[in-house]
C-alpha cells in the first residue's frame, strides 16, 4: 500500500533533512513525487525553508563569464568535473528530485569529504556537475549541486542533457537550478535517443503524459534557445566543443572539426557563453581547434572563453577506453611512454602526470586574448590532478589570511614516485571491468619537495590522512569498492553507451533474432573469433587466464543459452610474478575465488537455478540476481562484502583487488541491462532508416532489422543477470559442478522466450 502524501509529510521530510528509512516507501511512491508533487510542492517548501532558516540560506553564485573576466588579462583559472557516484543516496537533501530506493550511502559521503579536501587545497574557479543520460541520475546529480553550491561555497556549473528529457523534465530542473542559486548550465545533447517504451518505463513517466523528448530537444542547441526563451539573461550558458571532431551516426567515420563548426556557431549565437571541450591529448590539433575559432570569419568565438578539456591518466585501460568511446587521439610519443609502463598502475599515474602537465604547459604559451582556463575530468578522483594543478601553478593562493598563515608555517612535503608493480589479470572473459579495481598500495620512495597545506598534503596522498585519500586512487569498475566516490565512473563522453562506435555494431554483433543467434556470438567470442568484443565487455581480448576455465564457459552458453559475461577460476596462492594470474609487488601471493556472471531466462532462473542454489550447502556459494524492472533477489544480506581477489605482499596490508556485493551487482545489472536496450535501439533506428518513406518493411533487410530488435528487448525484459560465487578457493570445481548438473532432466535447446 503506498503511503498519503500531504504537504505536511513533505514538510516534514524536508525541515528534517535527515534519513529515513526508504523500505517503508514502495517504488510506487517515487512514481507519486515525479514529477508533478516536486514542482507543485517540494520546491515550494524548500523556497520557505531557506527564506525561514537563519542556518540555510540560498546563495545566488556568479555567472563563470563574470568571474572570469574579473580575472587579470594575464591569468589562469581551472575548474574541476565531479560526478555523482552511481550507488544512490539515503538522505533526504533539502532540495529532492527524486527519492531514491539505497541504503548505501557511503560512496556519497565519501566524495562529500573528498570535495571539502580539494575545495580547501586546490581552490578552483568553479566545478561542473554531470548529469545522468535521461535524467536517470537526477537526484544524485543536484544532491552534489547542492553540497558544492551550498555547503562549501563552490561556484557550480550544471551539467544538463535533453535528448532523452520532455520539456517538463527540463522545466523542473532548471527550476531546481534556480532554488539551489545556480546560475551556469552546460547545455549537452546527451546520449542518443532510446525508444519510447524503454524511456517511460526506466523514467517513471508512465501515467505524466510526457510527449517524445525528441519533439521539441533534438540537438544542444534547442536546450540552449528554449533556456533563453524562458529563463532570459538568468543562466549562463556553455555549449560542448570536440577539438578532434565530433563522431556519431551522422558522421560515422570521418571525425573533421569544420564539419561541427556551423552547428557550433548557431549554438553561440543561440545563446552560448562559453564554449567547455572534449578531452583531448594531442595539443597540436586543439591549437589549430582554437585558432580556427578565433580567427573565424563570423567573429562569435573572438571573446568568448574556450576551455579546454583535460582528463588526468588514472590507468591505462581507463585511457584506452575513455578514447576510443570518445575518438580522442593518442599521440604516438605518449602512447610509447605508456606501453613501456602499462604493467604498473602507478607508473602509468606517474606518466600521466608528466604527460598531462606538458600539455597544460604548452596551452600556457600559446598567444590569445584573456585568460586561459583548463577544465578537469577527476572521475572523482584527487592525487593525479592535484599533483598536475601542483606542478603547472595553477593553484591560486588562499584568501583567507589564517589559513595561510597555516601554510606557511608547514613544512615541504615529499613527492613520492612508484616503485610498485600493479596489473592484477583477474575477473573477466573480455579482461575489461577487472583492470580497474581499487589497489591501495602505497607508493615506497620519496623525492622532491612541495610547499602545501595539510589538505593539499592529504590530497596528494602524504601526511598523517594520505589514506583519506587514495585509499580508492585506482579507478573503480564493475568489481570495485562500491563505497569509493570514483566508482564506476560513467565516460559520459560517447553518444551511445554500447563500447564501440555505433556505426561498428552491425558489422561485428549482426542482427540475433534467436537465442541460438545470441549463443553462437557468445561462444564465438569466448573460442577467440568473431566477434572479439561483446556489448558488455571494454577489452577486445580474453583474459589468459579465460583458458583454465573455458569448457565450462562454453558449456554454460552452448548447453545452456546461458551468457557469460564475466568469470574467473579459482587461485590459491600464486605467485604475484605469474604470467597468467600474478599481479602486485614482487615476493607476494594471490589468491582468487571462482565466480561467473551471466543472463539466463527468467523462467531458467526461477525454476531451475534458484532452487539448485538454495540447495547448496552453507557457505558453500553465495548468489546474487537481479532483472531489468529492479527485482531482486540474493543468498547474502545487505552488508555482506565477498573479496573475490585479494593477495599478500611484504611489508604490506592485505589487499582486495575484485570484490562482489549488492551495491555494486545492483549498479551494474542497471547498466547491464540498459546496454540490451541500447543494442536494440541502435538496430530499431537503422530499421527505420532502412524502410525511409516507402513503409516497405522488407526492403533494405528492414523486417530482420525490426525482428532483432523485438527479441533483443524480449532478452532484456525476459532475462535476470545472475552473479554465483563459489568460496572453495583451493578447489573451483565445485561452482562449475552445481551450474552445470542444474536442471539436467529439462529440455535442451530452450532458451529466451
């Protein structure tokens, strides 16, 4: 039974601005407040609240175009890009969205102290906040809007995307915007479309009668005239640039900056203020990027700030996947600095930090009008861009006179380089989500000097809190601590959330209409064929150790139509040194525990699976499970955490490279299905290009087109995503025995319905 809102409940929640118990509000209660009660009454209450309250107050921050034109002619500035972490909040913030169904919010409060650390040590101009493709993290995203704003007094920029958003959508959130004080959007097209029945079901919009998004947001540029149209002069407005080109279905091959140039120029003279670019490494071709507009005939960019787009290394896979979504070219000088490296995350940083602060260095030279700014992609993370900030003297000087005073009175801090050897080769078929796991190896030798502050100490990962930290410093992916503000970062900077260009897909996955077709991809891949990646794979090779257990994998997908898209065997007591399964400093040990993630039909799991599972002895697996409508179901409870790949290594503390738990599982399974959805959309879309206005549903291969489609949104609404563990790490049989000898009697060959 869903519970009576009235204006006195929302009153309540709001002036508490505590936690709540979510369990005692069913989903049916989100689908109450969105979106109608959120405009008609929660920013009312939140307007009173901060006209009432001595405590809170509404701080109404400067645009970015003024701040940076109260800099000297001669200055420099940096702003900072943070993301919401993808494991909800709990709380109640006096500014709601949407309430969210978590009761993990440590990742949160996690980047809250990580945001007070670099606010105080690094103090930049302003920071951006990124927003979730279709609004689907709204609530996350002005929950940090609101403690950057509010709380530590950051002038905040408003990451904003509407391709995927009706015109409602997009009217609460400016509205949002507004009752937080901030005052700078920057106004995206975001992810290309997805269909409509998938968009209202994930939305929530089922009963709100919200036209097609596409109808009146197609491009940035209509967000950009319609925020002018109805907010006027209140915003101020930047627009994205690609320095490289820009790449999605329009352009699927040739990536030319000329080709973008008149959709970049009606953007500013719809309304544009500033101009915020797609990461990029190769500094020759930003120079003739910006040069281009500067000297542009039309005289729109000759004034207007232009900053450039930079995004510290964290690792190399990280990198390599980061440009290939986003066609961001390597130069091959930086590439070989990073081959020679790639075996060591913390090399690789180090390298980064070199390679990154000569491409600040050398935008410093270049010759234009006004001061030059550079924006950050942090993916959440401090000590990289810290050390950058650091070395290129970007950081401007305190302006409180006590604090420094404080810093002057510190002592230098000792800069630290690796002497580790981090590449842990665990946890997936496609070696993808597993290289970029949390390490927390500390780095060992010391040299140089900096003069810094405490919290410039801290986030540098020196001083008596180092921990604090770089406890998460390695990117989290799919198997990473849940509780870290930089896990599994969304590269928000591709137009599709598949892991190859768009335009690649049908060449490499076909159009599956059947189970079998979907089968035969999956074991293909897995017997080193075509395709060498999957959909929910980053890497396009198998991991090594893939071999140890592959006539399991393929058993599961063959026999089975089950799909694997993640594994890995059991270890026990490598040593780090292995070709295959060694990771870590030299003279330690590694340890694995088996487990397979992998889609099977709903009907599979509840009649065969899950009941096999229950039988199992104590401690003997652990199960997790989940479907695309969020149903879920697991063998643990909700504070359970399974280290799946740990090792030991002298002088050092355990460390946990991989784990499972049900923040994470809960995370990706979202993620994992929406990529069903996306795979199916892209198809669907060609099928409509295909069959064009002759209504000829057989030409072009169209009606193939549209089969696909159906079934593989029939894969996604009729599968679970099932993550099994097995604890026998010195004996990894028994995991693949119970999967395997479940459900014997039924009949072969049944698959998706």
């Amino acid at each position: 039974m869903t519970p009576t809102f009235t204006s006195t409940n929302y009153e309540s929640l709001i002036y508490q601005n505590s936690a709540f118990e979510i369990c005692k509000f069913k989903n049916a209660v989100r689908d109450t407040l969105w979106p109608g009660p959120f405009a008609t009454k929660i920013l009312p209450l939140v307007a009173k609240k901060r006209t009432e309250s001595k405590t809170v107050s509404i701080v109404l921050m400067e645009k970015l175009t003024d701040k940076i034109a109260s800099l000297s002619e001669n200055g420099s500035y940096f702003s900072l890009e943070f993301f919401p972490p993808k494991t909800p909040m709990v709380l109640i913030s006096l500014v709601l969205f949407r309430l969210t169904c978590s009761q993990n919010k440590q990742g949160f409060s996690n980047l809250q102290k990580r945001l007070e650390r670099m606010s105080r040590a690094l103090r930049p101009l302003f920071v951006t906040v990124t927003w979730g493709a279709g609004g689907s993290t709204a609530a996350r995203s002005l929950e940090l809007a609101d403690i950057c704003q509010r709380q530590l007094g950051l002038t905040t920029c408003l990451h904003l995307t509407c391709t995927n958003m009706g015109r409602k959508v997009v009217d609460q959130a400016l509205e949002a915007a507004k009752t937080l004080g901030i005052r700078n959007i920057l106004a995206l097209r975001g992810d290309a479309p997805r269909d409509d029945e998938y968009r209202l079901k994930e939305e929530g919009f089922e009963e709100q009668g919200e036209a097609d998004s596409n109808e009146e947001f197609t491009w940035a540029v209509d967000l950009v005239r319609y925020i002018r149209r109805t907010h006027g002069d209140h915003f101020c407005i930047g627009v994205a640039a690609y320095p490289e080109g820009h790449t999605d279905e329009a352009y699927p091959i040739e990536q030319d900056p000329t080709q973008d140039l008149p959709y970049l120029i009606e953007k500013v003279r719809a309304g544009a203020d500033f101009i915020m670019t797609q990461l990029f490494y190769d500094v020759s071709a930003y120079l003739r990027f910006e040069t281009m507009l500067r000297e542009h005939e039309s005289g729109v960019f000759a004034d207007l700030p232009i900053i450039p787009g930079l995004m510290p290394i964290q690792s190399f896979d990280i990198l390599k996947r980061t440009t290939k979504l986003s066609h961001s070219k390597l130069p091959p000088k930086l590439l070989e600095r990073l081959e020679g490296v790639k075996g060591d995350d913390e090399a690789v940083k180090q390298v980064g930090v070199d390679a990154l602060s000569e491409i600040v260095k050398a935008l410093q030279r270049r010759k234009f009008a006004g001061p030059q700014g550079f924006h950050f992609y942090t993916l959440n993370l401090e000590k990289a861009v810290g050390y950058i900030l650091e070395r290129c003297q970007l950081i401007p000087p305190p302006q409180d006179d006590k604090q420094a005073d404080h810093d002057s009175d510190l002592p230098p801090l000792a800069m630290k380089n690796s002497t580790s050897n981090l590449n842990p080769a665990s946890t997936t078929e496609s070696n993808s989500r597993s290289n970029a796991v949390r390490r927390s190896l500390s780095m060992s030798s010391s040299s140089g000097h900096l003069a810094a502050s405490s919290s410039l100490a801290t986030t540098h990962g020196t001083g008596p809190l180092a921990r604090e930290a770089t406890w998460d410093d390695y990117p989290n992916g799919r198997f990473g601590d849940a509780r870290s503000p930089a896990f599994a970062p969304t590269l928000s900077y591709s137009p599709s959330t598949l892991p190859i260009p768009l335009h690649l897909a049908p060449a490499l996955w076909g159009t599956p209409a059947t189970p079998s077709a979907i089968t035969k991809l999956f074991t293909s891949h897995l017997s080193g064929k075509s395709p060498s990646q999957l959909p929910w794979s980053d890497s396009t090779s198998l991991s090594p150790e893939t071999a140890i257990i592959l006539p399991h994998l393929l058993a599961l997908n063959s026999r089975r139509n089950w799909w694997t898209i993640a594994s890995q065997p059991a270890v026990d007591g490598v040593a780090s040194s292995d070709d295959i399964h060694g990771w870590g400093p030299a003279g330690g040990f590694v340890f694995q525990k088996p487990f397979v993630e992998f889609f099977l039909p709903a009907t599979d799991w509840h009649q065969i699976l899950r009941p096999r599972l229950e039988s199992c002895a104590h401690g003997q697996v652990s199960w997790y499970a989940g479907d695309c409508a969020s149903g879920f179901e697991s063998s643990e409870g909700r504070e359970a955490v399974h280290a799946v790949t740990w090792g030991t290594f002298p002088g050092r503390e355990i460390v946990t490279a991989t784990m499972v738990e049900e923040v994470s599982f809960r995370a990706w399974a979202e993620e994992a299905f929406g990529i069903w959805a996306e795979w199916a959309r892209y198809i669907g879309g060609r099928a409509e290009a295909s069959i064009g206005g002759s209504g000829d549903q057989d030409g072009n291969g169209a009606g193939e087109k549209i089969r696909a489609k159906r079934f593989l949104r029939d894969c996604m609404e009729g599968c679970w995503l099932v993550n099994v563990i097995g604890h026998e790490f010195k004996n990894g049989g028994d995991l693949w025995s119970i999967l395997l000898e479940a459900g014997e009697e039924r009949v072969e060959g049944t698959g998706t319905s």
